[in-house]
C-alpha cells in the first residue's frame, strides 16, 4: 500500500509512512461543510475497502498478510468513525448471515486462556498464519487446518466479523458483562496484532 492516498482519502488521513492516521478523518468530518456528504462517502470508501479485504481472504492461502491487515485496520476504522458504532446498520457484517464454525471455535479458544501474555502471542500467531490460521492443502484440494480437518483456517477479516456480529447481538440484549468484556478485549488483541503484521514487520 505504501504512503500513497487511495481514491477519496482525506488530505492528512495517511502519512509518508502509509500508517493509518485517524485524526486526517476526524479533521475531515470536524471541518466539513457537507458531514451528510462526507458520511455518505464513509459508507462507500467502506464498501470498497470490504470489497476488497473479502476478495484477499477468499484466495487461500492469504498472498499477501501485510496488506491484508493494512485494509482490515483501515475498515475498522471507517467502521468506527460511522455515527452509531458498532451497532449502526451501516456496519452490519452482511456476509456472514451465519457466524463461522471456524472462527467461532477459535474465539471459544481465547476466552479460555487466562493468561495475557499467552493470549496475546496466540492472536499473533494465529493472524500471522500459524497455529489455526494455518491453511494446508490436501492431495484432493480442500483447504486443511492442522488439528481440524476439512476446516478453513482462522481469517482475520472473518474472525473481526464474528465478534462484531456476536457483540452487537450481546449489545442489543444485554448479554453478560464478563463475556462482553472478554470479547471486546479479544477485539482489543487483534486489531494490536494486526498493527504489528501491518505496519511493524
């Protein structure tokens, strides 16, 4: 990606550096004559960049996970600058009408570990495409994951997606506070870990 600005980027919304800089977008929303316009470009900058980061994770194994974690970090972003947060419909996770077993079973994976330190590294790992996020390819062709056969691996775009989905579910009924917090501390992890493979490696 490097430092270039992509088609609709705000000036100061990306450095010499390619880094992601939020305040360039919330300068932009601040200082614009037109929010209603600029909101409305956010959805589609959005949709690009979903497009996008959903046509990496498709094409297994992952090319190229520096990238793939540098457009993950900027969707999160755009998702987070939209008016209503996580629960505003502009960010609902329209391709997953159900949650994956994949990721599903990873997440149940991560509540168990108590450990920060080891929860870390194995958020790490797994982004980076080890551990679950290891894809092997069988003599027949389907994708394998050691230690879960016939199973895609983790993806780090289908694994934000998923605790998106079950967050908002939480939000909207009042799910336990424990499991909400664990969850949005697992969030918390990944978007770290992918910082690091996006822009520290």
């Amino acid at each position: 990606m490097g430092g270039a600005q992509g088609p609709g980027t705000p000036a100061g919304a990306g450095g010499s550096t390619g880094q992601p800089d939020p305040d360039g977008w919330r300068e932009l929303l601040r200082g614009g004559e037109d929010v209603a316009q600029v909101m409305s470009d956010m959805a589609n900058i959005l949709d690009e960049i979903s497009g996008l980061e959903g046509r990496d994770e498709e094409e297994l194994p992952i090319r190229d996970r520096r990238l793939l974690a540098r457009l993950l970090l900027a969707r999160e972003e755009a998702r987070s600058l939209m008016a209503g947060g996580i629960q505003d419909p502009r960010n609902d996770v329209r391709r997953l009408k159900n949650v994956p077993e994949t990721e599903v079973r990873f997440i149940s994976t991560l509540v168990a570990i108590k450990a920060p330190d080891a929860l870390k590294k194995r958020i790490f790992d797994v982004m980076d495409g080890r551990e679950e996020g290891e894809y092997k390819k069988g003599s027949d062709g389907p994708i394998k994951v050691q230690g879960s056969k016939g199973s895609a691996p983790v993806r780090p775009g289908h694994l934000l997606d998923t605790i998106t989905k079950v967050l908002g579910g939480m939000y909207r009924t009042g799910g336990s506070g424990v499991t909400v917090q664990q969850l949005e501390w697992i969030r918390k992890e990944t978007l770290d870990a992918l910082q690091r493979i996006g822009f520290s490696q």
